[in-house]
C-alpha cells in the first residue's frame, strides 16, 4: 500500500533562527522586568521620599554596563525634574568625589553589589554626607548592606545564551529605574509645562511658549490717543507695520482699534474720515489676549477670528504688546 506523501514546509515558511532567538531574548526580558514587579517594597517608598525632599542632587554610579544605564537613569531623572548627573566610580576614587557634596544622593548600580570600586568608595560618600540608594541583583551584597536604601533588581537567568553578557539584568535595572523617574515625577507633581520649560529647543518645549515670550513690545507697539487725527493714526499703521493701531485713552487704558480692513471700510462710506479722530473711527471691544496664555491659545484665535494680530493687555487693560501670525507661523504649536 502506498503511504500518502507528508505535507512539508517550505524554507520561506519556516522562521528564520534569528527570529527565532530574537523572541527568545525578548521572552526572558519581559519575564526579568516583570520579576522585578515582585520585588517592589517599603524599600522603594522610602527611597522615592529621600530623593524627593533632598537638597541636592542624585548622583548615578556605575562601572562598565551599569554604568551605561546609570546615564540612561541620570538623564530621564534631570529631564523629569530631578536633579541629576552621572559620575564614574574610578574617577571619584581619583578626586571626582569633590563633586558630591553633603544633602546629595548617590545611586549606586551593581548587579553583583560586589563591584569594587564602589564598595571602595562606601565610607567615603557617608563622610561626605550623601546618603545611598543602591540598585543590585544580591540583596545580602556588600553594596545593598551598605547602603541606605536598598531596590532588589534580582534576575532569574540572563538572556545571553552563555549566561555572559549583561543582558535581562540591565533591562531590569533601566526599567526600574525609569520606575523611580516616574514616582518622583507624580510626587512633585511635574507637569507637562514643566516638562516644556526642561526641553526649550524640543517641539513640546514650542508648545508651551507663553505670548508675552514672543510678542513684540515697547515702540513697536502701535498705540495713538483717542484724540489723534485720522492721518496720524495712518502714519502709525504704516509706520510700525502690523496694519493695524491700538486706540488708547490719557491713562494708556485700550478702547479699540483701527486696522487697514477698517480704514478702506470707512472711506468707502465717508469721504470725510480724514478729518475725524481715532476714537471717532476706532471699532471698539477688540479682541485681546493676556501675555500668559499660550502662544497655541493666540494662534487659534487669530485663525478662528480670521484676524492677523493680536494685542495683549494686562489686568488693567493697558496695551503690553502686540504678536503678528506671522510670528507663530512655523512653530509646530499643536
């Protein structure tokens, strides 16, 4: 009897060994950081309050692929609002230390807690006054015994198929401490403005750029008196170049304004506008912004209002500046 071909796979249909141990490795960090959920105690508490109400600053250590993520650490926490720099262990053993002063924080990173530079430099961070907040894989190491506080980042196994190469134990470690950025950022009450104010040069920064930052302001404001002739208000408009004026009573307080639309408006119905006044052809209760609101807020209201400038006011009502479309252009606001 004749026995029916077996079905067969294709190589294209078969994964790739890179795939293959690609999801191998991903498998068993997932699983590390997810361990390290577990471990989570008082001890994180306690240390998440020490950085928060410290006078200085938080000190990252770490030597070689701790090292590394203790950059990663140092630079999300100094983003976030906490301040924060990295210094290498074997440069503070040969005077860097002078850097670390007493109301700081050092963190201290070793999967073994057995690094030696580290534990060398124990003593010399509790006489300076520091305290230490240590992140290791051993909690009976000599670097979690020493410290202040202790956060377990204990793995199971690494992800190097030799079990050689920091792998599972420094994306653990990242993890967690991306977890310590975030409940400080939610103890302080960090806000997005907040955020916007560390990244000036970044797209969120523009995002929060206030009016009063970008307004222009002083004489080249538009502002004539309610009792100026029409041929000064005009005089003005061309002058400053924003097509439009601000109208101002004797105590600087605004009544309105006079744009070009409004101008070629008037002449078409009275010839004789030339020889009224500003508050005789001003139109009155203007659209106005205060300097503290967002420059998006202005952008919105200029292109609702189908308007190209806008004047801000203080509480009083007293012209402080005056911001173009043209300024907010390009400024990727939303």
């Amino acid at each position: 009897m004749t026995q029916a071909p077996q079905a067969t796979t294709s190589p294209d249909e078969r994964e790739h060994p890179a795939i293959t141990e690609a999801k191998r490795v991903l498998e068993v960090e997932a699983a590390a950081i997810l361990g390290v959920i577990q471990h989570l105690d008082s001890a994180f508490v306690d240390a998440v309050e020490l950085i928060a109400t410290c006078s200085g600053r938080v000190v990252t250590m770490g030597v070689g692929k701790s090292g590394i993520i203790c950059k990663k650490i140092s630079a999300t926490l100094a983003s976030t609002g906490t301040p924060s720099f990295f210094m290498h262990p074997t440069e503070a053993i040969h005077g860097d230390l002078g850097m670390l002063v007493r109301g700081d924080v050092v963190l201290a990173v070793s999967n073994s807690g057995e690094t030696e530079e580290l534990v060398r430099l124990l003593p010399s961070v509790k006489r300076v006054g520091a305290e230490i907040v240590a992140i290791t894989g051993n909690p009976a190491s000599t670097l979690a015994r020493g410290a202040d506080h202790h956060l377990n980042a204990a793995i199971s196994r690494e992800a190097c198929p030799l079990g050689l190469a920091p792998t599972a134990s420094t994306t653990a470690t990242l993890a967690l401490g991306d977890a310590l950025a975030m409940a400080l950022l939610v103890r302080r009450g960090f806000r997005e403005e907040d955020f916007g104010f560390l990244h000036p040069g970044g797209k969120l920064g523009k995002r929060f750029l206030r009016v009063h930052e970008l307004m222009h302001r002083g004489e080249e404001v538009p502002l004539v008196r309610e009792t100026e002739p029409m041929h000064n208000v005009i005089y003005e408009m061309s002058k400053k170049g924003f097509g439009i004026t601000a109208v101002v009573d004797e105590a600087g307080i605004m009544q309105g304004v006079v744009s070009d639309g409004d101008l070629r408006r008037l002449l078409q119905k009275d010839e004789q506008v030339l020889r009224k006044t500003a508050a005789d052809s001003m139109k009155r209760n203007p659209t106005t912004i205060a300097g503290t609101e967002l420059a998006s807020a202005a952008l919105h209201i200029m292109e609702e209002r189908k308007i190209t400038s806008l004047f801000i006011v203080d509480g009083t009502g007293r012209v402080e500046g005056i911001i173009h479309i043209h300024d907010l252009w390009g400024l990727e606001l939303f």
